[in-house]
C-alpha cells in the first residue's frame, strides 16, 4: 500500500494532524541545513576561497548528495538507531490522541530550540536536541502513564550518547595533531598566518578547502539527513504504523524472512547451541505466517485473534516479532559465549534478510529529507559562520587551520556512519577549530567556548525537558 492509499484512509482529524507533523519534520531538517552546515562553510568563506553565495549553494548540493547517496547505496542504519531511541510500540500502544501529542512534541521542541540558539549565533548540535526530545517525550509518557522510564530504549540511548560525547573529543585531539603534522610536511608561512584584506589562498590550498569543504557537507548530508528521515518515519509510523510496519517494496521479501527464520534455527544446531525459548517462539511464528507470503503487502488489512480473542493486525504482529528476533541476534552476536562462527553466521542473516524488512525509508521520505537538508543550508548561515570564524579563537582563521578542522571533521562524521551512530556536526568542527587554535598558540576565546561547552551540556536536558513539558501540556489538553 503507498503512501496516498494509506493517506486517503485517514479521517480528517488524524490527516490535518500528519500533514502537520510533516511540515514540521521538513522545517526541522531545514532548520539543520542553516544551523549545522555554516559550519562546513565557514573555512572557504573565511579565507576567500569563495564568496558567500557559491560556498553555501556548493555546500548545499553537496548535503543533497551525501542524504541521498549515502541512503540508497549503503542503507540507512543511522536513521534507524533515531527510530528506536523510542520504543515504537510507544506509538502504536498509546491511544490515538497520545501518539499524536508525542510526535507533535518532540518535533516542536527541537524546532523552538534549534531557532533559540541560532538567533544568538550559539552553533548547538541539532543530533542533541532531537534525540533529547525523542527521551523526553518517552520518559513523559512513562510518568504520565505511571509505567516509569520504560518509555525509552535505554540501551540504545547510551550507544548514541557515547558516540556523541565521544566525538567533539576526538574532533580536538586529532585537527590539532593534524595541524601540527602539517607545520612538519608543509614549511609555506603563508599557510598559518590568518589572511590579509585581499588575499586569497594559492590554487593548491584552494581546491584542498574546496574538497574539505565538500567532503564535510557531504558526510553532513549522510548522517543529519538520515536522522531527519528518522523523524519523518516515528511521525509515519505514529499515525500509519500498519502501513509502514513492514517492507512490502521487495516481492520476494517474505520468502527471504521465512527462509531467513528457519535458516537461524538450522544455525543453532549445526554449533549445537539451545535456540533462546522467546527467540524460538518468534522464529517459528515468522515461518508459520509467512510459509504461503512471498509478498508482504499480503498481510495488510488482515487481522488474527490473539490468545485471549482479541482481533490483532498481522502485518504488525510480523513487524514485531521480527522486530524481537533482530535485537535478539544483536545480543548474541556481541556474546562472548556464542561460538565466534555462530555470531557471523546469525549476523549475516540478520543484516541480509531480517532488518531489511522492517528497516527501510520510503523514497520519498529520501528525497524531501534531503531537499529540505540541501536548501536549508542554503539560507540562514551567517550567525553561525561568524561565530566558528572569529569567535572561537583569538585569532582569524588561517588557511591551514581550517583545513585540518574540516579534514578531521569529516572522517569522523565518515567513520559514525560506518559504526551505524548519530554525530554532531556542529560539536565535531567547532571542537577542531578550537583544537587547531590551541595547537598553533593562538589560543581561544574563554568567553565563546564556555558558552558552546554550556550549550553543548545543556542542549540535551534542555530539549528533553521542553519536550517533555509540551508533551503533559498537550495530554492535559486532549485528556
């Protein structure tokens, strides 16, 4: 079923709500082109390799590109570890008006500060505020449905708080320790001394910052523009989530999850390990519904009766008892215990033939995400750019300096997609500008970087709490 039939099933009420929560989605990821990516931009404007116009549509393109590319070639794990910070049975569980209260929330949240902190000129992660408006929300319905803190994926939490608290860390050691290799392998004085009125860089040192520059705005596009996607599919999945419970583009895809099922109870035994009870409930149930399935778009609009009688949809019974069976598979494979061969086999067949089915974006969802992160970046950048530039160090940005930056900034936004984890752009250069700065003696301005440090503190309890505040406020108001 696409998206115009699942649309046109809608009463009014739900459809004004989605239309809504859409928008807002598009407007946040349009607020991130502006807000994150006048970092990546900052270098080439700054030492007058291009002007202001050619910089950012440059940049542009090049998130348009990294959203799209990265999204169609090599998957979209990224969005997907945004998808389930939030339980999405939290979305499906809920009544109707909670589930709508919920997205609503957390989307308005991030918006309001995102602008917040542009309007001062204050470069903040927009990774921070969302994920800190996804914990908001679940914690505010688990104290608001008195079934604790259980409303948030706690484990996934703590892998992506790692990688960001990690990564500004990183960004600092290693663009200072690049700048001081540079100063060993390139000897030219022009290249650490911040340019005179006029000048600009020579051929070579341009088409250097030129590469940075659109390496950054690339690997920026690939990791902010799945977490929009990310966005976009809880609000899909809050107000449509039969529709998009499952990957019905692919007509062979139940018959590589019924395989698929059978193949890692074969597994097991061929290294004569016991399947888990609940994992072999779940691998049994997958092989039995989808035996006479090779479509999945099959089992939309079909309905079982449960244990007790009650009617269920199977189509989101599936979902989740793959759903149960993917992160049982990550356990093991991360298991000391577990026959090394065992692990591999397991996770080649989860990544193959299992996630696929339930992990996937909608074209269209891959388009407008992208569209949305390209043009925004495209308006709206000189508070921040201003702000890396001439505010961070005590000195003006030289050539050398922002290379390093941007080099570091965008391996290691590289190296987050790999390890399938959000990362912010904003923290990740803004650190490297501070770290070269430190490394050439310039040194850095106190009074800018504790209050980058203290947005960077705040900005996810900060998020959280305005999210969670909107989402009671919005509960007290539908009842």
């Amino acid at each position: 079923m696409n998206f115009w039939t699942a649309v046109g099933e809608l009463s009014t009420g739900p459809f004004v709500f989605l239309t809504v929560a859409l928008l807002i989605a598009l407007a946040f990821e349009f607020i991130n082109g502006f807000h994150d990516t006048a970092n990546a931009v900052t270098t080439v404007i700054y030492t007058r390799t291009l002007s202001a116009t050619p910089a950012v549509v440059y940049s542009g393109l090049m998130n348009f590109a990294g959203a799209l590319i990265t999204v169609l070639f090599f998957g979209a794990a990224v969005a997907f570890s945004i998808v389930n910070l939030l339980p999405v049975d939290l979305l499906v569980d809920a009544n109707s008006d909670a589930s709508l209260v919920m997205v609503l929330a957390l989307l308005i949240a991030g918006v309001i500060w995102n602008l917040g902190t542009w309007s001062v000129g204050l470069p903040v992660s927009s990774s921070h505020t969302l994920i800190g408006s996804i914990l908001g929300v679940g914690i505010a319905n688990g104290l608001w449905t008195r079934t604790g803190l259980a409303g948030v994926n706690w484990a996934k939490a703590g892998e992506v708080a790692a990688g960001l608290l990690l990564s500004p860390v990183l960004g600092f050691l290693a663009a200072a320790g690049l700048l001081l290799a540079m100063r060993r392998v390139f000897k030219e004085p022009k290249l650490y001394e911040p340019p005179e009125d006029g000048d600009r860089p020579p051929r070579w040192v341009r088409v250097v910052l030129l590469g940075t520059c659109g390496a950054v705005s690339f690997a920026h596009g690939s990791n902010d523009g799945q977490k929009g996607m990310g966005l976009l599919l809880l609000v899909l999945i809050g107000f449509m989530p039969v529709h998009y419970a499952l990957n019905v583009n692919d007509p062979e895809m139940g018959v590589k999850v019924s395989t698929a099922a059978g193949a890692v109870r074969e597994a097991y035994a061929r290294y004569d390990t016991p399947v888990p009870a609940e994992l072999d409930t779940d691998l049994k149930y997958i092989a039995e519904r989808l035996r006479d399935q090779p479509d999945l778009s099959a089992l939309a609009g079909t309905a079982d009766a449960d244990a007790s009688g009650n009617r269920v949809n199977s189509r989101w019974e599936v979902r989740q008892a793959i759903f149960r069976t993917n992160r049982e598979l990550k356990r093991v494979e991360k298991a000391p215990e577990a026959p090394e061969a065992l692990r591999k086999e397991l996770a080649a067949i989860r990544e193959t033939r299992l996630a696929p089915a339930i992990e996937f974006v909608p074209i269209w969802v891959v388009v407008c995400t992208a569209l949305a992160l390209g043009i925004g970046t495209c308006v709206g950048y000189k508070r921040i750019v201003v702000t890396v530039a001439e505010k961070i160090g005590k000195s003006h940005l030289t050539y050398a300096q922002g290379a390093a930056a941007e080099a570091v900034a965008a391996a290691t936004i590289l190296a987050a997609d790999v390890a399938h984890l959000p990362v912010s752009t904003t923290h990740v250069l803004s650190s490297g500008v501070a770290g070269t700065m430190a490394a050439s003696g310039a040194g850095v301005q106190g009074g800018t970087c504790r209050k980058i440090f203290l947005a960077w503190v705040l900005t996810l309890p900060a998020s959280a709490v305005l999210a969670g505040a909107l989402f009671t406020l919005g509960r007290l108001v539908t009842g």
